[in-house]
C-alpha cells in the first residue's frame, strides 16, 4: 500500500470513542438538563477527550503546532476540544428541532444563492471543519433547500443510529455512499432530477479510493478524487458549504460557488482533478485559519506527517 493510501484510511482505523449506551445517556443528559446547564460539562469533557484521545490528541496538537506557528499551550488545545465537544452537543438540538436558541449568520453571494436555490440540484462540498448539522437543518427549515446527505453507513453506525433517533425524516433522507458505482449514480441522479441538493464530504477519501495530492497550509495533503468525478458525471454546479462554531449560540454558515460544472478531460483528467481540489483546498485553508478550533481531523491529514512531529 502506497503512503498516499495508507494517509487516506487512517482515519477509518480509529474506532469511535464511545458506545450506544453513553451516546444514550448523553442524548437524555442534554435534554433533560436543557442547554444552559448542559453546557456546564463541556469543559469536563474537551479534558476527558484531551488526556485520553490518544492518537487523536496528539495529532491536534501537531495541527496546532502549525497553523498557530508555535508549540500550543495546554489551553488552546483545551479550547479546540471544547469546540469539538461544544458541537457535538448542539448536535443533539438542532437535530432534535430545538434550533430557534441559536445566532446564525449567513455568507452568500447572489451567484451562489441562486445556484442552490435552482432548478438543476447542486453538489454541496463539506468536510470536517465546524457544524454539518447547522447547515442542513437550517437549510430545511429556513432556507426552503433539500438537502440530502451522502455518507457511508458502515462507518460512523453511532452517529448514524443518533440521527435516526433524533431526525427520523433527515436520515430517511441519506444516501448511502457505500452503494455500487452505478446504484450510487443512479441514486445522486434521480435526487439531483426532483431539485435536491447533494451533501459530500470532500476532505477524506473513502477506503482505497483514489486520492490526489495539493497544498494545504504549506503542506502536501492527500484529498479524495470522487467528489469530482462524481460532480463531472452528474454535471451540476459545486458549492462549498463551511459551518462555523464561532463561540456560545454563534454559528456562520459559508456558502461559495465554485465550478458551474465540473469538466474533466479525458487527455488532462488528473491535473483537472488536481485543479479542483486545489481550489477547494485554499478555500478551506483560508476558513481553518479564520477558525483554527473548529478543525476535526483528528489524524495525520497530511501526507509528510511524520516529519512534523
């Protein structure tokens, strides 16, 4: 296995940090105590996390290192699991349709509002930086846009299983990634033909997936090529969607256009692929480093890790 591919799964390895039953309890926990006083456990928390994350610690703190350019002090590593655990938490309302208590803000330009709210469906490029759920849910209930997710149910079952106790009508609503090329296809295309927005992570690759190689705050990182080879097949518009934490009830929500449609050619596939993900790169470099907290890769996303220790 190439370094690339064994970059690209790390993130697969690394079991989820909890169980049905906790997952349970904090579900009743952050109801039954109400938002205000669930909040008081936060910081508990972001310290359990920290002190027991393990690899997952330790590659926050590397990312640290880097975009603060210095060696992190142990509370501005306190503060980037706080926002973790922070999120998680609002999680539990929004999806539970309790998203009224919170302050949310708006970038969009004309181009790209009218992108999403079009006729031809849109693929929305996310990944795991700040809030998915603020967006979707606001995108539901505020904004009037459907919006479907696609993500692989054999990873994440937990999660999975919350969101369908939360939001039975939002996780009727998934696609699962883990179809067969043409089911997945076909899928996204009848989805994209009723108007349907279509939510893909874009910042970690799937299994063996392949995966192409930009810059990423100064630094070679491996991004996967489906999202754009998807988007080249579906022929719709990509927008980049970012949810912010930013402290409190506060979330942003970025959204920018970034190809009208994606063309591949079969002569120059790869550095047209390569020239994608390298606009989407900067863009999500340049809110990483407005929100450096709101970071959850919590594993060696770049493909020179090891010499960064």
């Amino acid at each position: 296995m190439s370094e690339l591919a064994a970059a690209s799964r790390t993130w697969r390895a690394q079991p989820e940090r909890s169980s049905p039953g906790v997952m349970r309890l904090m579900v009743w926990l952050a109801l039954w105590l109400g938002r205000p006083f669930a909040r008081l456990l936060l910081y508990p928390l972001a310290a359990y996390f920290l002190c027991t994350g393990g690899h997952a610690a330790e590659a926050s703190r590397r990312f640290l290192r880097h975009v603060l350019s210095r060696e992190p002090r142990w509370s501005d590593r306190l503060d980037s699991w706080h926002t973790y655990a922070a999120v998680l938490l609002d999680r539990i309302y929004l999806l539970k349709g309790h998203g009224a208590g919170f302050s949310i803000g708006i970038e969009c330009d004309a181009a790209t509002d009218a992108t999403v709210h079009g006729a031809r469906g849109a693929v929305i490029l996310v990944s795991h930086f700040g809030s998915f759920d603020v967006m979707r849910v606001m995108g539901r209930h505020q904004q009037h846009l459907p919006l479907r997710i696609v993500l692989d149910r054999r990873h994440g079952a937990m999660a999975t299983a919350l969101l369908e106790t939360l939001d039975p009508e939002l996780a009727r609503g998934v696609i699962d990634a883990a179809q067969r090329g043409p089911q997945l296809v076909l899928a996204l295309k009848q989805a994209l033909d009723q108007g349907e927005l279509l939510g893909l992570m874009g910042d970690r690759a799937q299994g063996q997936e392949p995966t192409v190689e930009v810059p990423f705050m100064g630094r070679p990182a491996s991004f996967p090529e489906g999202p754009w080879v998807l988007a080249s097949v579906l022929k719709v518009p990509v927008v980049l969607a970012f949810g912010v934490y930013e402290g409190g009830n506060r979330y942003r929500i970025a959204l920018e256009r970034l190809a009208d449609q994606v063309v591949l050619p079969r002569a120059q596939r790869h550095a047209a692929i390569a020239a994608y993900a390298g606009a989407y790169a900067a863009r999500l470099e340049a809110q990483v480093r407005r929100a450096p907290h709101n970071w959850f890769n919590y594993y060696d996303f770049w493909t020179d890790e090891a010499a960064a220790r």
